[in-house]
C-alpha cells in the first residue's frame, strides 16, 4: 500500500538536485536505457554499469586506503593500530555486511593483515 503524501528521501534528494543542476548535459540524457540493464540480476547490472562509469563505492575507498597503509607500514604500534581500527569501523558501516572486517588485535596482527592484502 503506497501514501502518496510520503516522499522517499532518495527522490526528494534526487529533486532537489535536479532543481539545482542542468541534467541535459549529462551524457546519454534522453536516451533510453539498455534492455540489458533490466536482464538477469539487477545488482550485478548495477555493478557493471557503474564500475564503466568509473564509480567507486565510498567503502570500496575505504578498503584500499588501509590496505596501502597496511602495505607501507613496517611497525604496526598500538598508535598505528588504534588509527587503523578507526578506517576499519568507518568501512564496517558503509560496506555490505557480509564483507565486514574485525578489527585489529594487536596479539593477532600477523595472522589479520593477510584478510586486507
């Protein structure tokens, strides 16, 4: 049962942006989308289509900043750990569940750092 006085906030933010921003200019206005678009699971059709538009998902970010941290650091420190599990709750909220992360012990450091290389 829908309320029509409801407005998701996905379309009302998806309004005021486009209240605000010329949308003509944006390559492909007007044209219809591609029938592949609505074959098989929409997820994955999702997925394709914004990795060719070179969208990178915020924990996706995320995930590559600790590993290239990771990577360039030769002393994992109680400092260095603590700055880590900083970045690895900011992506447990923002990644799908499934690819959460615990956090870094420092008894265990060895044995997690292969979990993000």
């Amino acid at each position: 049962m829908k309320n029509d006085d409801h407005v998701h906030w996905m379309d009302q933010a998806f309004k005021d942006f486009e209240k605000d921003n010329d949308l003509s200019e944006n390559p492909g206005f007007g044209k219809p989308l591609s029938k592949d678009l609505f074959k098989g699971d929409v997820y994955v059709q999702f997925e394709k289509t914004a990795r060719a538009a070179g969208y990178l998902p915020e924990w996706v970010k995320i995930r590559k900043q600790i590993a290239s941290e990771i990577e360039t650091t030769d002393d994992f420190t109680k400092k260095k750990i603590d700055q880590l599990n900083a970045k690895v709750k900011k992506y447990n909220k923002c990644c799908p569940p499934p690819l959460q992360k615990p956090l870094f012990n420092i008894n265990l450091i060895d044995k997690q750092l292969h979990n993000w290389l």
